[in-house]
C-alpha cells in the first residue's frame, strides 16, 4: 500500500510512501515521482533527479534539494522549510552489481555499487531508477537502514537478500525485526526479457518458473477464434514462446523472504513505471531518453535514540557476560579434570 504525502505551498512534490514505512516515527523514507520539478527536459516542470545527458547539472541540484526536503517534512513538522537542506544525500554510482557500501558520514569518495546501509542519523541515503526496482529494508529495533537497486543483474546476484545479510553483519539486525518496502518500477506486465535471461534464473533459483510468464502473438487470435486451435501438436512440438516476461518485484520479494523478514513486513507499492510514463520516468518505455527517480532512506536524530543506544551497549555486555557464565558452567563437563584453559 503507498501513501501520499503532498507538501504544501511552495514544494509541489508528491512524495509516495510505504504504508508500513510511515509509522517508524524515526524513519524517513519517500519514492519520488517525475512531478513537480525545474527541469526543462523530460516534458518541462519535471523533478528529474539523476545527473543525466539532456539535462542541467544546476535543475538536477534543485530537483535533488526539493526532494530531500520533501522526504524529510512531515505533516507535524513546522521547523522544516522547503528548499532546505538538512541532510546530505548519498548515491553510489550504479552498476547492476550486488556491492553493498555501509555508510556512517557523507563519503568524500565516489562509492561504486547497488546498495547502501546505515545506522547514523541525518543521511540521506539514495538510490536512482527508471524501470530498476528500489528496494528498502528497515530494522526497527536497532533504527537501521539500506537501501538497494536491483535490476535484473542485481536481482540475479541476490542484492536485496545479501542487503538483509549485511544489516545483520554491522548492525547484528535480526530478520524478525526487519521491515522491507518495494517501490515503483517496471512489472511484469511490461518487463520482457530475452530467453537468456530466464535461463540465467533457472540457473540460479529453484522458484524461478514462478517468476516467469509466457504470452504468444498468437493468443488474441487464439482467443477469439478458438475453433481454429483444435489441431494441436503433440506436446514438445509446440510454438516456441514469443515473449517472456519477468516478475522482478516478485524475484525480490522472494529474496527479502529467503532472508528471514515476514512476508506481512514486505510493503510493495505495485506501480508500473511502464505502464504510467505519465507519473515515472520510465526508461523502456521512454526509449532511453528518460530522467531518473530516487529513493531515499535515512534515520532521524530523535531524543531517546542516545538512550536505545546505550540499551543496546548495555545487551551486548549482557550477552557477553551471560557467554562467559555458560562456558564456564559448561567446561567441568566437556574437561573434568583438565586444567583450565584459555578463555576462548
Ligand atoms: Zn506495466
């Protein structure tokens, strides 16, 4: 389910939200839309926020500054004005891979890869589409982000489950916790794919006829003249597929599940950037000559996170201790007699 949100006055941006996403009082997260900005390419008024060919390194800045602000405002937020920046936005350059970069201030390197986590307030974290699905996963407990683009490259060196991974390696995130929201990009009614590509998802998931779906030119003809199919070919002599779609939010919402994170934790917004030029850039449906979407994560700086901080110090001490205590209950057993050992 995707919710809405307009920002008033000055900042015609409509920012699409995760259902589930909006009610972390510490999280701010939006889709953009190609509504509502100062590019002149791209049909005019358009809020294209990649650096792209067709389009003004200066429009995109603005686009990106209005962007971030409407993420960031909230209905309740009156110190927040439009047109400010408070946090800075991170993007790595994208190039289909399942590189994961974790984040803890504004790099002052361009990072290379498809995903991006964190855990320290005020960042913005990013990721560019157009057709590509952004993908976001979110510890509520240790008030953790990622963000990831997968494409079918992406979806098919598992991005999105080696995302939920990699917030469990830094942050010791566990799955039980983890909310994850899929947003717009191609679907499977638009998304056809070579043969090639099936083949390489066979290779690698055993769910993958499940992803894929087969339509023939023929099948308007066949349906609406059924009588002239009846002479059917024995099985295995049949036409050979003429197009093939993939299910790529579906791809990756298997991953997220594979990961561990509830199926009723996954929020998809189900929007076709193909079938809706309209309101996304799209870069099938567009031919390429299409601007960028972003999606943006990041964690709020709110006053009891020094104290969930400290509660989360204070477990792992727990833990330790709690560790300890039990390999030494547990070493007359495994060692009677022995002398005692190093701690390990
Ligand atoms: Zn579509």
């Amino acid at each position: 389910m995707a919710l809405r949100t307009k920002i008033p006055a000055k900042c015609p941006i409509e920012v699409l939200r995760a259902g589930s996403l909006a009610k972390i009082v510490w999280l701010a997260h939006g889709f953009s839309t190609r509504h509502g900005g100062v590019s002149q390419a791209y049909g005019g008024n358009a809020l294209n926020l990649g650096f792209t060919t067709h389009d003004s390194r200066s429009a995109v800045e603005n686009n990106r500054q209005a962007f971030a602000s409407a993420v960031l405002a909230r209905p309740a937020d009156t110190q927040l004005k439009c047109g400010q920046v408070p946090w800075p936005i991170v993007t790595a350059r994208q190039i289909h891979s399942d590189l994961i970069h974790f984040v803890s201030s504004r790099p002052d390197y361009p990072l290379a890869g498809d995903g991006l986590i964190t855990r320290t307030p005020n960042l913005l974290l990013a990721v560019m589409a157009a057709d590509c699905l952004p993908i976001m996963i979110v510890d509520t407990k240790q008030q953790a982000v990622g963000i990831f683009h997968a494409g079918w490259r992406g979806t098919l060196k598992r991005i999105a489950e080696k995302g939920a991974g990699e917030l469990r390696r830094h942050f010791r995130s566990r799955p039980a916790d983890m909310k994850a929201a899929i947003g717009p990009g191609i679907r499977d009614c638009c998304y056809q794919v070579g043969p090639e590509v099936r083949e390489k998802f066979e290779g690698q998931f055993g769910y993958a006829s499940s992803l894929f779906r087969e339509t023939k030119e023929s099948d308007e003809v066949r349906q609406k003249y059924p009588l002239l199919f009846l002479n059917q070919r024995a099985p295995g002599h049949g036409e050979h597929p003429e197009k093939i779609f993939l299910n790529l939010a579906e791809a990756n919402r298997r991953q997220l599940i594979d990961a561990g994170i509830s199926p009723q934790d996954i929020s998809d917004l189900n929007r076709c950037t193909c079938c809706r030029p309209d309101v996304f850039f799209s870069h099938r449906a567009e031919k390429g000559m299409t601007g960028r979407m972003l999606a943006a994560v990041g964690v709020r700086e709110i006053r009891n996170r020094q104290l969930s901080l400290v509660r989360l110090e204070t477990d792992f001490k727990c833990r330790a201790f709690s560790t300890r205590r039990r390999w030494a209950a547990a070493l007359p057993l495994r060692h009677p007699g022995a002398a005692k050992p190093d701690r390990p």
